[in-house]
C-alpha cells in the first residue's frame, strides 16, 4: 500500500449525517474567507503533481479485486455506519487526515462506491463534508464520501507534496478497511478542489471512474491518459476563478477560462463538433459534447457565482442556483459511469 497506514483519530463522529441542511453562512461548514479571495494557481498542476505516477498503488487496482479481504471483515468499528469520523493515514512519510462517512446500509458485505470530496482554499475536510451536502445522498443511496485535509489547505500548491499520490494512498486505506468496489472511485471538489479533482482525471485516470468539478478545473493535455467522464459546473459571474480568461484570485496565476479548458477536456475525451445546449433552468444551461468516448459537459450557471449550485447560500461568494442540485447531479453522472 505505498505505505500509508490507516488509523482513527480520536475525534469520532464529528459530522452526524442530518446535520448537512442546516448550517448558516459563515458557520462551520461554509466556505472560508480564505476560500472567498482563492481557488488555485494556474491551469495546469504542480511539478508535483504532473510527477506523479499513473501505476495505481501496489494491491490495489480497479477491477482486480483488492477490496475482497475487506469485505469478509464486516461493519467497522473504526468507522461506525450512518455517521462521518475522523481519520488519518500516513502517506510519503506525512500525517494525513480525512473525513469519512460511511451509511447507514454499508455491512460490509457488498462493494460500495466511494467519492472523494475536495475542498477549497484555506478550507478542509470538515467544511467541505458539510457544504456539498453529499453525506445525506450517501445516506440515501449507500455510498461512502471521503472529504480529505489539504496540506496548508490547499491542492497542489505546497512545494515537496504530491496530492495525486496521497490520493492513490487514501484510496488504498480506505480499500484495506472497507469493501470498497474500485471501479466505483470517483471526484469532486469546489474551487481549488476542483482543480484537484480534474487534476485526478488527468494524471490518475486509472484510480478514478469520473469527476465533477465545481467552480475549478485543471486542463487536459498531453501528460494525461485515458478518457475519463467528465463534468463541470461553473458561474458566469465567478469573481474567484472566472468564467471568461482571466486572473485566479488571490494566487495570481492566469485561467484560461471555461470555455477554452472545456473544449480541451472534449477533445482530450475523443468528443466530436459543437456542444448541444440543453436549458435546464431560467438560469442554467447544460453544455453536452457528442461522440465522446467518455461522456463530457459542463453546466453553466449565468449570473452565478463562486458557489455549489444547490449549496447552503454564502453571500460573500456571489449567487447560489437554487435551479440545479450539484451534488444531485454528479452522484447521477457517477452512478451512470462506473469503469467498463
């Protein structure tokens, strides 16, 4: 397992699962200041990230059945269903720590999907668990959500860490403890967590079935390897990372803007000719590319802002859509798109 060993905190239940729908603004759980001013850096990863190996962590490879000794262990005790807990591994010789919510129907049995859930700048785990509202989805239709800490709260920014790897690592932890079906990894993320999610499609391909970025993305290029599904959402009016071509607040570091990183991840996906426009709302649109080898769109919010469409509202970060669930959305585009 590269290395990482998984272990609890003492900090157990941190989250209970109904607590997602009534957090205020400004509140644990809502995006932080620092999250307002940031997103990421440039387009594309860091040295550290584009360094990473694409060989998937030893014993524990999609489709190969590595999660079958964990699921003859049954329920564990570390991680009690119909909650989020507090976790940690230690990966390239670091501490690092998660959030980890596991249903109620999880009885260790039967393989179960996992999506992995970035947070923003200068946010964490914790924050983020909350404001996808994902845990109550999970709870729903029986999936685990991890919600990891950034090292400095960020995603591919801190000098000498590599987050692809600590990804493949978590994953790995995840998979020795519980019956995880490896061809049911997924990611999203807002901000610089979406960057870090698409950064997982591109340099981790074989590790994640799809992603769902919010409010962020990394580009695709020539480093990266298969098609992997792929779907943004992202407002028009995003004050942090913008719509159009433009500067990241408050890194500095040049975006290329929707549209053009969109049309990069379409051709990377094998996708042929103009998007189709589908309105799905008063105010929101849905961009779908055809012909692709892995399904491909992005979901435009006009007049919104740096937000989780469907999230709790935080003013500070412009509008929040009411019209679309993001979190809806994705586990649909995830549940429609485990790996073949």
């Amino acid at each position: 397992m590269a290395g990482a060993a998984l272990v609890l905190l003492g900090l157990v239940a941190t989250i209970s699962a109904g607590c997602d729908g009534d957090g205020e603004p400004g509140a644990p759980g809502s995006p932080t200041d620092a999250e307002a001013a940031g997103a990421g850096g440039t387009t594309t990863p860091t040295d550290a990230a584009s360094a990473a190996t694409t060989t998937p962590t030893e014993g524990i490879t999609p489709g190969g059945g590595a999660a079958g000794a964990a699921c003859s262990l049954g329920p564990m005790a570390a991680f009690p269903t119909g909650r989020t807990s507090a976790g940690a591994i230690t990966s390239e010789g670091r501490e690092r720590t998660f959030q980890l919510y596991v249903p109620p129907s999880y009885d260790g049995t039967r393989e179960i999907a996992l999506v992995l859930n970035f947070h923003g700048l200068g946010s964490n785990g914790a924050e983020q668990q909350f404001y996808s509202g994902l845990v109550p989805v999970a709870e729903r239709e029986g999936f685990l959500v991890v919600s990891p800490d950034g090292i400095n709260r960020s995603w591919l920014l801190t000098p000498g860490v590599n987050d692809i790897t600590f990804t493949r690592d978590l994953v790995a932890g995840i998979a020795e403890f519980a019956c995880v079906d490896l061809d049911r990894v997924y990611a999203t993320g807002i901000s610089n967590g979406g960057f870090m999610s698409a950064a997982l499609a591109c340099f981790a391909g074989d590790l994640v079935a799809a992603v769902a970025p919010v409010a962020g993305m990394t580009a695709a290029g020539n480093l990266c390897g298969d098609p992997v599904p792929f779907i943004e959402f992202h407002g028009t009016d995003d004050r942090v990372v913008p719509y159009e071509p433009g500067i990241v607040a408050p890194t500095g570091g040049s975006f290329a803007g929707v549209p053009a990183l969109m049309e990069a991840w379409a051709e990377f996906n094998g996708c042929e000719g103009e998007p189709r426009e589908e309105p799905v709302g008063e105010s929101v649109v849905f961009r779908e590319y055809l012909g692709c080898k892995a399904p491909t769109g992005h979901y435009v919010v006009k007049g919104g802002g740096h937000t989780w469409p469907g999230a709790v509202a935080v003013d500070r970060l412009g509008v929040t859509t009411r019209e679309i669930s993001a979190t809806e959305i994705a586990w649909a585009f995830f549940e429609a798109n485990p790996r073949k």
